[in-house]
C-alpha cells in the first residue's frame, strides 16, 4: 500500500490486513488425500480444478502402503499467456528438483522431505493434458521414483502368478504386446513404467493397471480403438488411452511379482527367437533414469541387484501372436 492509501484508510477507521505478504502464494484451503500406486499423496490447492484432475488420473488407486505422506501443494495465480506454456527445463540441484516452464508455471520438488510446490497460472488450467503430464504427476511421482521404488521402463504382464517384465527403448512395442497380452488372457499391471517396490525383498512392481496408452497405428492390431479420441502431443509421440475398465474380460492388478524380464527386439530380417540376455546391459538399462541422493540411488541400485536374480531374455520377433505363444512357454517351461 502506498502511504496515500493508508492515511485515507486510516481516516476512514477501516482495518489494515498486514497478515500476508504480497508476494506470498493464494492460501490453500482445498485438500484431498489420493494414492497414486497405492502411496498416500496429500494434494493442497485453492482450485477445484486441479482436484478434479488429480482425481481423474489417481482416484481408481486404494491405498496399499503406509509411508509417510508426500504433500503436493498446487498454487493457481493470475496472470500468465492462454497459449499452452512450452515443455518445462528441468534442474537437478540436490536436494532439490526444479520444473520451469515459464515465469508463471514452475514447481519445486523437495527430494526427501516428501513436498513439492507448483505454481501454475489460471489461464494453464486449460490444458490439462499439458498439466498432468509435466506438472501433476510428476509432481508426486518424483518423491515415489527415488524415495519408496526404482522406476523400470518396462510393461508389466503376468500368467499365473508370474510376472514379465517387456523392456525396451519407446518404440520397441511394450505396450502394444502387453496390451496383447492381456486381451488373450494374461494379468495386466503396466503398459510402460513399472515400480520395483523398496517395501519388499520379493521382486514384486506396482503399475498403473487402470489405463493403457497405444500408439494410433495400434489400430492395425485392435480394431477396438478406432474411433478413440487421439491424446494431443505433450511430449513425445501421440498416444490413444483408454481406461481398462472399459475392456471386456480384461484382468487387472495393481503390483506382480517378477519371474522374467525380456527385451524386446523387433529388427526386421532377424529369425524369430527367444534367447538368454547379458545381465550387464540389463543392469545398465536400468540404472540409466536412475535419480536422487547418493542414499536413494544406493538403494536403488540394490533393489536392481535383486530384480536381477530373475531370468533375463531377448526376445527377437515381429508377429505379435508367435511373440504371444513364445511368452505362455516362458512361463510354462522357464526357457
């Protein structure tokens, strides 16, 4: 306040509120607990909006662990483009992780003290898919890929009781084939990111089971997804998701146990095969995306050690069928 606006204040007996600074972010009187993955997630937000979203992606996860609470704090200001803000620059600055993608829209994640910041501007609401994708979810999934699991670029699939890790680059079909998978019968845990869980010795992942993302030219393969509104380009290539729910039949659950993992090649003029892997390019592949303190990753990388005493395979193919029939043997024989 100007010193005019306090003498007309003062002036007319009216009350001066000093309690919050100006640069001080809206209070956050909206708060909605969530369990992403089965981890609670407190979200706090002066917008219905961004609970609505949360409850979007998260609200089909019960809760299946007890670990300290991660608080996520969504701060809506004013201003800002109605244009949809460029992808965010990441920081990794320990012990903290930076997400800025403009002056308006940024967040702070604090690793190991379980709390992130985001700041985003009313006009960003707009674009939730842009939000979800760089600021929503990784909001509390920064805290869960290096507090309580390592992250695995993998699909997850299971046939009695054992699991299969599908691995691969982006484009290498794990989701394609574990889709596959489950329309011919298997348990579907994952599509492309799975979580080996600290809380366990066991080699057991949690997944997102409840939705399935797939390539358009997918359609070739399901006929049931044509039609399906196509996801907008966040990042990376456009996607088509659909909620599991809606597929007839479909088995789903939330974590397996891990029994394989197989890598996925499909180079065109090599014969059909499955074939043992070496372990060192599979400990490499995993310990790639690996972040956080020297601590966190330190258990990561023992967690990795103990996803590695399971059996680990190339799997060369392009007939998603044989590869399907190759698979049900793995399971059923071990080889």
């Amino acid at each position: 306040m100007t010193i005019q606006e306090i003498e007309a204040a003062c002036d007319a007996a009216r009350p001066i509120d000093f309690s919050r600074h100006h640069l001080e972010a809206p209070e956050l009187k909206l708060h909605k607990t969530f369990y992403p993955y089965g981890f609670p997630v407190e979200v706090r937000t002066n917008s219905k909006a961004i609970l609505s979203m949360y409850a979007d992606a998260w609200l089909a996860f019960k809760r299946r662990f007890s670990t300290s609470k991660i608080i996520v704090d969504v701060h809506i200001t004013e201003g800002g483009s109605t244009e949809c803000p460029p992808a965010p620059v990441f920081y990794m600055m320990q012990p903290t992780l930076l997400h800025i993608a403009d002056a308006h829209n940024h967040s702070v994640v604090h690793i190991g003290a379980n709390h992130t910041q985001v700041t985003l501007s009313r006009s960003t609401l707009q674009h939730e898919r842009y939000l979800k994708y760089f600021f929503l979810t990784p909001a509390a999934a920064a805290h869960i890929v290096t507090q309580f699991t390592t992250p695995v670029h993998a699909a997850c699939v299971s046939l009695n009781q054992r699991g299969v890790l599908l691995c691969g680059d982006s484009g290498a079909g794990k989701s394609s084939l574990a889709y596959a998978c489950a329309r011919a019968g298997w348990t579907f845990t994952s599509d492309d990111a799975s979580f080996l869980l600290h809380s366990t010795e066991c080699r057991t992942v949690t997944g997102d089971c409840y939705h399935v993302r797939l390539r358009p030219t997918a359609a070739d393969l399901f006929p049931e997804i044509n039609g399906l509104k196509m996801t907008p380009r966040a990042a990376g290539k456009p996607s088509i998701e659909m909620l599991t729910s809606t597929v007839p039949d479909l088995i789903c659950a939330q974590n397996a146990r891990i029994d394989f993992m197989v890598f996925l090649n499909r180079r065109k003029g090599a014969p059909p095969q499955l074939q043992t892997y070496r372990k060192e390019i599979a400990r490499a592949y995993l310990r790639s995306n690996l972040h956080g303190s020297p601590e966190s990753v330190a258990i990561q990388n023992h967690a990795i050690e103990r996803l590695l005493t399971a059996e680990v395979f190339e799997m060369r193919y392009t007939d998603i069928d044989w590869a399907i029939r190759r698979l049900r043997e793995l399971v059923r024989d071990g080889r």
